[in-house]
C-alpha cells in the first residue's frame, strides 16, 4: 500500500503539532508496511498512490485544493481534521485578544472573515499560500470545509467530541469517522522512577495566549498569597511565540518573581521527564485543545496530579485530573489547590502506555485505509 500524506505548504517551515502528529504516523504505519510520502503541493500527480490522506481543517487554505485534485483523480481521501470547537474559539476570541489581535477582532467582526483574512497575510508572508488563500477569499472558508468533510471517504478525529463538533460547525450530514487515538512515545520518557516530589507546579507549552500561562500565574499567586500553596514554586517550559508579543511581554512581568517562578524555555526530552517525576501538579489551563498530549507525557513520567481544561482532555484524562475555566483565575486558583491531592489513579500511567501510543494510531489508522480500499460502497 502507497500512501500520501498532504497538510499545509508551510508544514516544515512553521512546525507545529500537525507536524509531529504525521510524522510519528508515518513512522509507526512504515513499520507495519505501508508506503508514505509527504508532499503538500495542489496540484500533485497522484497515480502511484493508493489513497491520500490530508491532515488539518482549521485555519488552514491547502486542504481543499488537495481533496479536489485527488477526487478529480479518482483517488480515496481520509481526513484527519485535528479539529477544535468554533464555539470554544470564538469564546477565546472574544476573551483573550492581545495586541493587534483587539483591533482586528473590533474591525471584523466576523470569525470566518478573520480567518480568511489571516490566511491572505500568510499567503503574502508565505508565497505558495496565496494562490489557496485567494481560492478560498472567493469561494469561503467555512464552503471548503463543509466541502473536505463531505468529499472525504473517511474522517479520523481524535475524540468523539471531534466528530459532534465537526457536524455541528459545519453543518455536515451523515459522514463515516472512527476515532484514532493521538499518541506519545513511552519509551522517550524512560519508566518512571521513585524520585522523591518536591513543591512544584510545572506547565509545558509554546507561551502564547491559548496556552493561557498569564491565567495560570495570576492563579498561583493568588493561592501562595492565601496561604493555600506555601512553599510551592512553578515551572514554565516552552519557546515564546514570537508572533504574540504583547503577551509574551505581559508573561515575564507576570512571573517576575524568581522565588515563585522559573521560566527555562525550550527543554531537550531527557531533562523534560525528569522535570516530570520531579513535579507534584502538571497544570496546563489551556483555551482550547485537540485532546492536550502533554498531560499523556506527566503522566507517564509520574507526575501525580494534574490540572486541565475542556472536555476534550476530559475524554482521554477521565477523573485523573481537576478540571477548570481557562477564562476564570478564580476556577483555575480553585483547580490548583484541590490538586494538591494526587488525581492520577496508580493505574493510569500503565493504561497511558498501552493505549494511547503512536504504534496504536497506525493500527487503527490501517483498518481504515484497508476499509476504503476494500471496497467502493464501503
């Protein structure tokens, strides 16, 4: 079997969790024997390729014209949409703009038009997106996607809150979709070792306003200053998103106080698990997410209690986790001292790593390949 995999033009040049997500794929299906290339362009010959599978929906221009050119072509497609709630981002919008972002959501008033419009200036930044974004300026950002959806032979989707929401933003009919679980390496964390905890909250993520750190420290010392997290200390890992810079200058005033917080930046894997068994909280109050692996990569790793948001997190982290309000610092203050209880169950880390893993994505990702080669009606 030979497959394509196609996404956005830009996804080696902006790396992000889509790019993570197909190559770990692809590396776990080659092990079972299939076939994989990657190439994003729109207008590719298909006719060495059993099927083509496109990943992303959102916030992207690409998907649309690929779909097209493989249908034209009388190829099989399956969708990986990576797909977040409207409603959820909306909320964020409307929430936790920063900088330019305010202008800009007080000028266009409309989600989709915003969308469409950052997709034009990615285009001017990001030559080969232009002619995609153009396509879609006329054609409408939320037509392709209704279009992608219902072209698709197969729709993957994360969560089983993927797929309500995927019907539900776009007003899609019935489409056949199977849940594939995202995956994490167990092996690169290493097992997990009786290392004695210390008092500290740890959050990993890119620090840009989705990631809602700002909430999060404003939370923290709260909850130091009553008295309820004495002694504690939190930890921020992740690269600053340069493209959000009013943020990220709100976030080091925020942490300015080095006895409460530390910042460390980008971290190689090997010191970032032993920042994880050393943790007592993992806490990432995020606005929105797919299914937030980085809680998979604590838990593994040993840390024992974890503070989350959405229900998409909720899907896949169950009663592990103390749940809370990304737009309340009040929700999250709350979450953070109700996780001062281990709410990891002993027997999560080992359901973690045999379920959800990049080895099982594949499996599950094969039977549906197999499903829509098998037969044409399927």
């Amino acid at each position: 079997m030979k497959v394509l995999f196609q996404s956005r033009l830009d996804l080696f040049d902006k790396y992000g969790g889509d790019t993570v997500q197909m190559l770990e794929t692809k590396k776990a299906l080659e092990a079972l024997g299939v076939s994989v290339d990657i190439n994003c362009e729109l207008s590719l010959d298909l006719s060495q390729y059993d099927l083509v599978h496109v990943f992303n929906l959102d916030w992207v221009c690409e998907p649309y014209l690929q779909i097209k050119n493989a249908k034209r072509q009388g190829k099989k497609v399956v969708l990986s949409p990576i797909h977040h709630s409207l409603a959820e981002f909306l909320k964020y919008e409307q929430l936790n703009r920063w900088g330019l972002s305010v202008l800009g959501n007080a000028v266009l008033t409309n989600q989709p038009a915003r969308d469409t419009i950052k997709n034009l200036i990615k285009g001017i930044l990001y030559p080969k997106k232009l002619y995609p974004a153009f396509y879609q300026l006329f054609f409408g950002i939320r037509n392709e996607q209704r279009r992608d959806v219902a072209m698709s032979d197969y729709v993957l989707v994360q969560t089983d809150l993927e797929a309500k929401d995927l019907k539900l933003d776009y007003k899609t009919g019935d489409f056949k979709w199977k849940k594939v679980v995202n995956g994490i390496n167990p092996e690169k964390f290493g097992d997990t070792l009786n290392v004695k905890k210390e008092k500290v909250i740890l959050s990993v993520g890119r620090i840009e306003p989705r990631k809602n750190q700002i909430n999060l420290a404003m939370a923290f010392i709260r909850a130091v200053n009553s008295g309820e997290l004495s002694g504690y200390k939190m930890i921020f890992i992740g690269k600053g998103n340069l493209h959000h810079p009013t943020y990220l200058k709100e976030f080091y005033r925020t942490i300015h106080d080095q006895e409460l917080f530390e910042y460390l930046g980008f971290v190689e894997q090997e010191k970032l698990c032993n920042l994880y068994q050393t943790a007592s909280i993992f806490a990432s109050p995020s606005w929105f997410e797919t299914t937030g692996l980085v809680f998979l990569e604590a838990t593994v790793c040993g840390v024992s209690s974890l503070v989350a948001s959405g229900d998409r997190a909720g899907e896949y982290l169950g009663d592990n986790a103390v749940y809370c309000d990304p737009a309340s610092v009040n929700s999250i203050y709350k979450a953070l001292i109700e996780a001062q209880r281990p709410t990891v169950a002993k027997s999560f880390p080992e359901f973690v790593k045999k379920t959800y893993t990049w080895e099982n994505c594949a499996k599950q990702t094969l039977e549906v390949y197999q499903r829509v080669l098998g037969s044409s009606t399927e």
